[in-house]
C-alpha cells in the first residue's frame, strides 16, 4: 500500500475510533552505493526503508505508535497502539499539534533509479580516468552513491506537506606513480538529476588534481601568509 | 569547542610573485578559527557556492557552502623540521 492510500486508511480509522487529533509522519528512502575495481564492480549495497509513526493527541496527553508496514490492518493497529499508549502515559508536560493548515506536495521524482545504468557509467568512468594520464596507475576508490527519499507529515489541523528529494554523488581518488613515488589526488561531484554528472569533468578535475602534486616538496613549518581557494 | 583546528592540506602550492609556483606536501594548517577570521587580508570576488549533503546515521540533509578566495595574513604552517 502506498502512503496516499495508508493516510487515508489511518484517517478513517481515526474517525472509527473517535479520535480528533492526530498526526502521522512517513519517510521512506532507497539508497545504492557501487565500487568500480580494475573494470569489475567490486562492492554494491542497496538500501530499502520505510517508516510512518503516528502521534495522538487525548485530554492533553500524547500517544504514539509507528510501523514499517503499510496495509489496511496495520492503520488500524497504528490507531489502537497509540490511543493505548496516550492512556497510559503519566507525562504530564504540554503536548499540541502544528495549528496552521498548510499544504504541499512536489512534483514526482524525474525517474526512477536504473541500477544496470549507473553501473555502466562508472565502469566507464574508471576505464576513461585510467586512459587520461599514463601516470595514473590505479584509482583508489571510483564510487557512485545514489538514492531518493520522501518524507511527509499529516495532521488533523490540516497540515499535509510532502518533501522529495534525489541525489547523486560520484568519486574518484586516482593515484598516480613516479620516481618511486605515489601522489594521490580526489575530485568529486553532487547532482540532483542523473543528467548533469559530468563525467570529463570529473575526470579531468581528479586526474590534474593528482598529477599536480608530481614533484611537490615539504615545505619548512612556519608562519605563512596563505590564500585559500575554493575550488 | 575551542575553535583550534589543524588540517592536512590536500592540495597546496607555492606563490611567488603572484604566480602559482611548485606543488607543497605534506602540510597541515594549524590555528584558531576566531583569530584566522580576524587575519583575513584579501578577499576575492569569485564567490562560489556548492551544496552538498551533510549526513550521518541518523540521516542526512541538504548544505549549502561557499566561499571567495581569501588570504590570510598569518598561519602557522606545519611541514619539515
């Protein structure tokens, strides 16, 4: 069951019960995280969760119950659980709900998360950092993390927000070998839609700033005037 | 919270003469949060933000960070003997 159909399933059996101020927060969240090692996808995690707790409000004292599943029986259950525990509860400090109505629901997410994609792009990804310097000998770590999340909150004040959100953060740590020596540099990147990673960007933005450091020497400790670069 | 900080520095080079020279290694920034800021001399007009995502176990938000370029008159630096 999705939240739209479990919030009104929880809302009706609100009213079954006779219960008058509620609220109910859901979040749900998916992420991926992919290791790219000489062509071969070498480490892969997937995370799945979901959660709603509901919160009720009978003669000033709060209840509460939560779940991480969605059905029919469990918005029943949701209700009773926290009704149960408003009545037993002994705090006695003041508890209210959000007064304001306000409402808000984005737009859907662009697309839905293609695993078999993002593989592809980082074995590439690796493949064309490897072929950009003969210097860079190995990548440290080549990674790409992704994931959606939903959060909502609901109350019987007439509070109904939605918030979505999607990211996609990739990085690369090449390293590079001369004269004995290994010099290791980083770049990454942060998008919200899978269309804006750039990948020669990054590649390059993490090869240069690996070779760069070819040469460098150790500076005498010091007092120093230093400027400070955002780059 | 004292405000002390001392970092690794990632990427570094020298400057002479307004140019970028050689590359440094292995040199870390050692001070005082409070005190670098009252030592900021220069500030550029490049300012750039990025966001990011700032997170934890308990979950992760959205960050948004920036800067100009800077210099700072005085920082102990930490290298060789």
């Amino acid at each position: 069951m999705e939240y739209a159909d479990f919030r009104l399933a929880v809302e009706a059996a609100a009213k079954e019960k006779g219960l008058e101020k509620y609220e109910l927060y859901y979040s749900k969240s998916r992420s991926q995280s992919l290791n790219a090692f000489e062509g071969q996808i070498d480490r892969f995690s997937l995370s799945d969760s979901i959660g709603v707790c509901f919160r009720c409000l009978m003669e000033g004292k709060a209840g509460y119950a939560s779940t991480e599943k969605m059905s029919q029986e469990e918005a029943v259950r949701l209700v009773e659980s926290a009704m149960e525990s408003a009545r037993l509860v002994e705090n006695k400090d003041p508890e209210f709900l959000v007064e304001e109505s306000c409402s808000f629901t984005p737009s859907a997410f662009s697309e839905e998360a293609d695993t078999e994609r993002e593989i592809q792009l980082l074995l590439e990804t690796e493949k064309k950092a490897l072929s950009l310097d003969p210097r860079v000998t190995k990548l440290g770590s080549c990674a790409l993390l992704s994931g959606q999340e939903e959060k909502g909150i609901f109350n019987s004040n007439g509070v109904d927000l939605l918030d979505r959100n999607q990211y996609y953060c990739r990085y690369l740590d090449p390293i590079a070998e001369e004269g004995g020596r290994t010099y290791n540099g980083m770049a990454f990147e942060i998008a919200r839609e899978y269309q804006q990673l750039d990948t020669q960007a990054l590649i390059k933005k993490a090869v240069d700033s690996t070779v760069e450091a070819i040469g460098a020497k150790r500076l005498a400790s010091g007092q120093y005037p230093v400027v400070l670069d955002c780059r | 919270m004292t405000g002390e900080f001392n970092f690794s520095v990632a990427e570094g080079y020298l400057v002479r003469n307004g140019e970028i020279c050689e590359p440094v290694r292995g040199a870390s920034l050692i001070g005082k949060g409070s005190e670098i800021l009252m030592n900021i001399d220069m500030v550029s007009d490049n300012l750039a933000m990025a966001q990011g995502m700032c997170g934890s176990q308990s979950g992760s938000v959205p960050t948004n960070v920036g800067q100009p370029l800077i210099r700072v008159s005085e920082i102990t630096v930490g290298g060789r003997e």
